[in-house]
C-alpha cells in the first residue's frame, strides 16, 4: 500500500492496518533505526497483548517535535493510542501504545459566544502560513494583539500534548474585547524550505510573518489599527522588541517570559537543573554535551561554516550568530513603546534571577512599562506548586486566568 506524506494520514492508515492484523506492511513503513529495533512480529504480539478490540480508530491529534519529525497519537480504544513519530521522508520514527493525549477543553474563562474565528493567511509568496483571527462581536473599535509563540516549531496555538497555550490567550482575550491573530510558525508549516535555506536566522522566522500579521490585524472590521499590540511568549517574547523596531505602527509589547541571558548559557543552566532533578550518567553526559556545544557558541571560533551538528538543538552557525548579536533589552528600550512585561515564578527555563534582571535594569525605570512576576506560574504561566519540572507540563491545564486577565486590562 502507499502511504501519503501527511503525518496524521499516514498514522490513520497504520492504525488501520494494525487493526487489520497487517503487521508485515506496517514493517516496511519503518525508517532503519526502528527496523533495527522492532519487527513485525514483535509488533503484532504488542497490538495483541496491549490493544484489546478495536471498534472504530479515533482522531489523530498531532504535534511537531522538529523541522523533521511529527508525533502523532491515534486512539484505538477507550484508555489507550497508538503513538507514531512520522518523518518527513513519510516513514515511521517511532511506535508504541500509550494513553491518548485529551482533547483541548477552553478555558473557565473563554466565552465562545462573545467572539467569532475566521482563517487567513499570513504573509506572501512560497513561505506564506495560515493563522486564525479571533474576533469580538460588536462594532468597535477595539485593540488587537498579534501572538508569537516560543521556539520551535510550534502550530498557531503552540499545541503540547493537552494543551494549547495560544489557543487559551486567544480565546481568553477574545472574550475580553480583544481581537486577537495567532498562526502557525514558518517552521511549522515550510520545514523543509527552512530547513534548506541557507544562512536562516531567528529574524527570518519571526519578524517577516509577525509584521504581516499586524498589518494584516489592523486590516479587520473594528480593529484600532492604532491600537494592535505584539504579544511574545519565550523566545518569540525576546524577538518582540526586533518586530516593533521592523513595523513602526506596534503599539506597544508583552512580553511573556522573555528571556535576556544569553541562549547558549540558558541551556547549560536548564540541562544542570534537569540533571539534579534526575541524576545518573545519562544527565551527566547530556550536561557535559550540552556544556561543550555552548563552548563553541560562545567563543571566538564560531563562524557562519560551523557545522550544525557540533551546536545546540541542531540549529546553524548562522542562527546562533544572530542571536548572541541580538541584546533584546537594548532593542526594547530603543523603541520606546509602552510593555508589560510578565514573568514565572516557578519558571525554570526563563528565570526571575537569570533573565528579569535584564528586562529591569535596562525598562524597569520607564512609567511606561510594567513587570509583573506571576509567583506561582510555570514557563507556560500554568500556575502550580513546588518547584518546576518538565512532567508538570504534561497534564491538560489552561494559562493562569489572572495573567489573561492582567494582559486584557493592560490592552484595553
């Protein structure tokens, strides 16, 4: 049988055959690692042991790890999916059986009847992407927030497992009278251009789509086109100030735990925190790689012919030379628009002692922004307790209703 490319496709069509008893030609679907690793025998003992019957195969819910992997779960049974990591060579990563991811719910405060959602497209030519507007009923006129997300790959609602923090502002905003545009990133939607562009920079993935996105808001019925606002989350936060200074007509910034350390020291720090969480070899191994890596970026030797496979996360020279360049808080205070600036306390990838210090020393005395730390708030602004870890991700959550409400009032 021939598969199609698309992620989800493909992984219906496995499920389908799973149920079918059809092992040997979900074998030749696997890419050599896996081929290695698991046989068609094994596999069909695993469907029998762990799947029970199967009345009717459940919808794909999918989500992005990289420029070149998807993972996608699709429900077999009550209680349990089938778990597929799917390459863009269209060929199995992964497998495995596991509980499926839940579907999103909205938010206690999203009120679904106070606005409605129509799909545009963001930005031109072959690298165009689709986003959502979500729009208040009633005549206006009302501000607009225009939302980036973190890094990665992310899809317009920055959907992880469960949960779709995007979505949760969009729609929390939305309810509040603010229109809202969020969209899927360009290396969500065009990895294999990216992928093959050389010399591609965190500017190129933000800044191009971001300004179109704003423009593109202040084109809707009852938009302020005075009035529309950029809302970053993590990196897209620490981006937000180079997208006001491309587009003059940025009312202002939020900036969602934006960090200010530099990227290449931040991992090492993030991966010592996971190791002393979960200590062993493997920790241990991955902080002495994730420590060497960061040697390289930050040193003299780095050039644009550095090879990507010796730097962090796989990303290019190019791209960590644009952003050990890039001082976000320099470029902030060089536009001078207003910001609210809000920050985890429980945050341990973006730090209230390794990063806001930055944002404080360099905006902290301009009347015109504010920071705010949300004390019992994740990366994610998912409020819990105790400290941070990246299990506390996992379970469906919404962000924190006050942070939503705190970014309404401050827009409005």
């Amino acid at each position: 049988m021939t598969m199609e490319t698309d992620p989800a496709v493909t992984a219906v069509a496995v499920a389908e055959l799973a149920q079918q008893g059809r092992f040997a030609e979900i074998a030749e679907l696997f890419a050599p690692p896996l081929r290695a690793a698991l046989s068609a025998e094994t596999l069909g003992a695993a469907w029998a042991a762990g799947s029970g019957p199967v009345a009717a195969i459940g919808e794909p819910v999918s989500e992005r790890i990289d420029a070149a992997l998807v993972r996608v779960s699709v429900p077999v049974r009550e209680g349990l999916a089938l778990v597929m990591v799917v390459g863009r060579d269209g060929l199995l990563h992964g497998l495995w059986l596991a509980a499926p991811t839940p579907p999103w719910e909205p938010p206690p405060y999203a009120d679904p009847a106070a606005f409605a959602e129509h799909d545009v497209t963001v930005g031109d030519g072959p690298l165009a992407v689709s986003g959502t507007v979500s729009l208040p009923h009633g005549p206006g006129p009302r501000p607009g927030v225009v939302l980036l997300s973190g890094g990665g790959p992310f899809d317009r609602d920055a959907t992880s497992g469960a949960n779709k923090p995007l979505k949760d502002l969009a729609w929390g905003l939305a309810s509040r009278g603010v229109a809202v545009l969020r969209f899927d990133k360009v290396t969500h939607t065009h990895s294999d251009q990216v992928a093959d562009t050389p010399g591609f920079t965190m500017a190129d993935e933000y800044v191009p789509h971001a300004v179109a996105a704003v423009r593109r808001l202040q084109r809707q019925p009852g938009v302020d086109p005075g009035r529309v606002f950029v809302l970053g989350h993590s990196m897209g936060g620490k981006v937000a100030p180079r997208v006001a200074a491309a587009e003059a007509s940025v009312a202002g910034l939020v900036i969602m735990a934006g960090d200010t350390q530099p990227m290449h020291q931040a991992a090492v720090r993030v991966v010592r925190y996971l190791a002393a969480l979960d200590p062993g070899p493997a920790m241990a191994a991955a902080v002495e790689a994730v420590t060497r890596q960061a040697e390289v970026i930050g040193g003299p030797g780095l050039t644009p012919s550095t090879p990507a496979e010796s730097l962090l996360f796989g990303w290019s020279a190019a791209y960590w030379l644009d952003l050990r360049g890039y001082d976000p808080v320099a470029t902030a205070a060089a536009v001078d628009r207003p910001m609210l600036i809000l920050q985890g306390g429980r945050d341990y990838q973006v730090t209230v002692e390794d990063d806001l210090p930055g944002w404080r020393t360099g905006l902290g005395h301009r009347a015109d922004v504010t920071i705010h730390v949300h004390d019992a708030d994740d990366h994610l602004f998912f409020p819990g307790e105790g400290p941070s870890t990246p299990a506390g991700y996992e379970p469906a959550q919404h962000v924190d209703p006050a942070v939503v409400a705190e970014i309404a009032e401050w827009l409005v």
